[in-house]
C-alpha cells in the first residue's frame, strides 16, 4: 500500500439553541508528500484555514448553526 500525507481537519458544530453536538465532522484535504511539507503549509496558512475555511464550511450548515475547528493537523492515509 503506497501513504500519502493529508491536511486533517476536525469540526464541531453548535446547534442554534447554543448546544454543541457530540459528533465531528473531519475533512481530510490536500495531499502532501512529506509531513514536513504539510506542516509547513499548515504553518503559511493557518490563518486562512481557520478563517476563510471555517467561513466555507458555515456556509454548508443550515442556518443558525456555527462551526468550529477544533483539529487541525497532518495525517497519514494509506491508499
């Protein structure tokens, strides 16, 4: 099996009465070849993850309900 580096992202959602749910949504997204090559992209665009992300995955809840980024992170999949 060959591995491949990702951008592991793990969300938690509030419902609109302000109650948080138990369950996460996790998004694994771009892959990388090396984990330092990740963690560098990490380091270069945190600040742009943890707003412009965050504001599109918002976007796809129903209204009334927030996000959050609770994980950030590098992960390692086996394809």
């Amino acid at each position: 099996m060959i591995e491949t580096v990702m951008l592991y992202i793990a969300l938690s959602v509030t419902e609109p009465d302000g109650n948080k749910m138990e369950e996460e949504i996790r998004v694994m997204s771009k892959h990388f070849d090396t984990t330092e090559e990740c963690d560098d992209f990490i380091v270069n665009w945190e600040f742009f993850i943890r707003s412009r992300g965050l504001d599109a995955a918002s976007s796809l809840l129903k209204e009334g309900y927030e996000a959050e980024i609770v994980e950030l992170g590098c992960t390692t999949v086996e394809k």
